[in-house]
C-alpha cells in the first residue's frame, strides 16, 4: 500500500524541521559573545567577552543601550 499523500508531506517538513533544529543547535555552541572594533582605514579587531577590554565594552555597550532606552521612553511619553 503506497504512503497517504499527505504522510510524504508531513515527514518531509519533519526532516527540514530537524536540520533546521541541528543548525540552531550547532550555531549556538559555536558563537561566543566577543566585541568588535573597527579603526579607521578598514582594520579591525575581535575581543572576547572574557578579556578585560572585551569585558569592560561589554558594559560600556550596555549602558549606551540603557540611556537610548531610557531615552525613547521619555520621548513617547
């Protein structure tokens, strides 16, 4: 007896959905939070969030994001 149409329908999505799970899956893993740096004339550096210059634009960012925020709220009051 042939699959019901519909089944051959259902398992496929069922293995997109697990590749997609598995990608998820292995990017996650893989990604480490780091900061970025970008100089002038095009050259750029990648701290770890773990350094201390990594650690400490880690907060400054967070605070820059706190005040815009804080800012917008104000703003559509």
């Amino acid at each position: 007896m042939p699959p019901k149409p519909h089944r051959i329908l259902l398992d496929r999505f069922s293995g997109y959905a697990d590749e997609a799970a598995a990608y998820m899956r292995r990017r996650r893993i893989s990604r480490k939070p780091f900061a970025r740096l970008y100089y002038p004339g095009g050259r750029a550096t990648e701290l770890p969030a773990d350094s201390t210059t990594g650690a400490e634009l880690f907060v400054a960012a967070g605070a820059v994001i706190d005040l815009t925020a804080t800012t917008k709220r104000r703003g559509r009051s």
